[in-house]
C-alpha cells in the first residue's frame, strides 16, 4: 500500500482502522524492508485500531486466511481520513 502523494510531510504516525470478515483473521501490516515492525489486528475480533510509524508512507500488508475481506481506514488526525 503506497500512502507517499496522500500523507502530509512531517506526520510521524497514522491510525488504521481494520474491519474484517471472518473475525477470527489476522491482518498484518509492516514497513517494506522492516519485517520486525510487524502489527497484528484483530485477533478475534471483528475490527481494530493500529497506530503505525510513516517513515516513508509504504507499507506492506499480509492476511492470514486465503478467503477473508478486509477494510481500512487511514485515520490522520481527528476529522481527517483518506
């Protein structure tokens, strides 16, 4: 997922909010080139909130069930999503 034309210069964080179908699926998301900074969402739950680094404002999302859906919303500050 590439967020570089879409995040303002300077933001240091993000917020995702992760909705997902079945919910006992797992997102995970990470910095490309970072695999130690691997986030996990929603362990038996149906959705979720992520704080996570820009750094450079690509990230690299995985899923673990082959057949699941998945929604996220990119929260910048309070009353600014994209």
């Amino acid at each position: 997922m590439d967020l570089r034309d879409k995040i303002p210069l300077g933001l240091k964080y993000i917020d995702l909010i992760v909705s997902m179908n079945p919910y006992y699926a797992r997102f995970y998301i990470y910095q490309p080139g970072y695999p130690d900074s691997l986030q996990q969402c929603c362990s038996g739950r149906a959705s979720g909130v992520l704080r996570v680094p820009v750094m450079d404002g690509r990230f690299c999302i995985r899923q673990s069930q082959r057949q699941m859906s998945w929604n996220v919303r990119v929260v910048l500050n309070p009353g600014r999503e994209i």
